[in-house]
C-alpha cells in the first residue's frame, strides 16, 4: 500500500518513528483473544517479526515483561529492530528451539 503521496507505508516518518507497525489479522486477533493487562508476563514463542509482541507491549503500556522468543536468528534481527523503533522496553528477546524450551 501506498499513501497518496506514492510513499509506502513502511517508509512514512510515522512508521520510521514508531508509531506504528504494519500487521495483519494473523497477528491482531490473537492478541485480541489474549486481552493482555498492564503489569503481565507473556511469552510470545513465535515473536518474529514482532506484529504480535509489539501490539501486546503497546496494551501493556510498556509494563510487565514479554518474553518474545523465536527460533529463527535472522528473523530476530527484524524483531529486534521493530522493538527499537518502537521503543519498547518491557521486553527479552530470545532465539530457542520452542519444543525444548528452557525452564
């Protein structure tokens, strides 16, 4: 998508300063069912790219913990950079194999 200026939406000033995050109903309506609270901890196991944990964070307003783990090292890369332009702090971002996840 593009605004109307012909500038995508991954490029705008807003999307660059973190205001938002572009995602799709595969990431807003899980976070929806989980109706996450202020002060939480929540483990996201598949948190790249960072759709789902970044939408919990904003709910949280940046309190509690999320723990956003994936096992996939490059798509954490991307995850890491969303959380820092996001400016979310609440969070550990982790790469482990899920099914043998540490205790």
């Amino acid at each position: 998508m593009r605004t109307p200026g012909n500038v995508t939406l991954g490029a705008t000033p807003e999307y660059l300063a973190g205001h938002y995050i572009l995602q799709g109903a595969s990431s807003f309506l899980p976070v929806m069912a989980l109706s996450p609270k202020e002060g939480e901890k929540i483990l996201d196991m598949c948190a790249a790219p960072g759709g789902k944990s970044t939408h919990i964070a904003a709910i949280m307003r940046n309190t509690g913990m999320v723990v956003c783990n994936d096992i996939n090292r490059d798509r954490v890369k991307a995850l890491v950079g969303n959380f820092h332009r996001m400016g979310i702090t609440n969070s550990v971002i982790i790469s482990h194999d899920g099914r043998v996840f540490p205790k």
